[in-house]
C-alpha cells in the first residue's frame, strides 16, 4: 500500500505555509480585514433594527 502517502501529504500544507511566510506574506491584514467588516456588518445589522 505505498500509494497511501496520508500523513506526507498532510504535512506538506504546513511547509508550503511557511514557505510563504519566509518570502514575507503578512497574514495579519486577513485578521484585520475579517474583524472590519464583522463591525461593519454589526452596525449594518444594528441600523435595520432602529
């Protein structure tokens, strides 16, 4: 069963990540971003009530 490669592929996901970090991909602008339009649609959501 070496076609079976389960935990080789579930560790390349990682590498590749941490590929893109060593070139300088800043991933805090998705937290960001994520938090600012939860606000935003927060108060959206707020207005319709009123």
């Amino acid at each position: 069963e070496s076609y079976r490669q389960g935990p080789k592929e579930e560790e390349q996901a990682p590498k590749a990540l941490m590929a893109i970090d060593g070139i300088g991909w800043d991933w805090s602008y998705m937290a960001n971003e994520k938090r600012t339009m939860l606000l935003l649609l927060m108060k959206k959501f707020q207005q319709n009530l009123l």
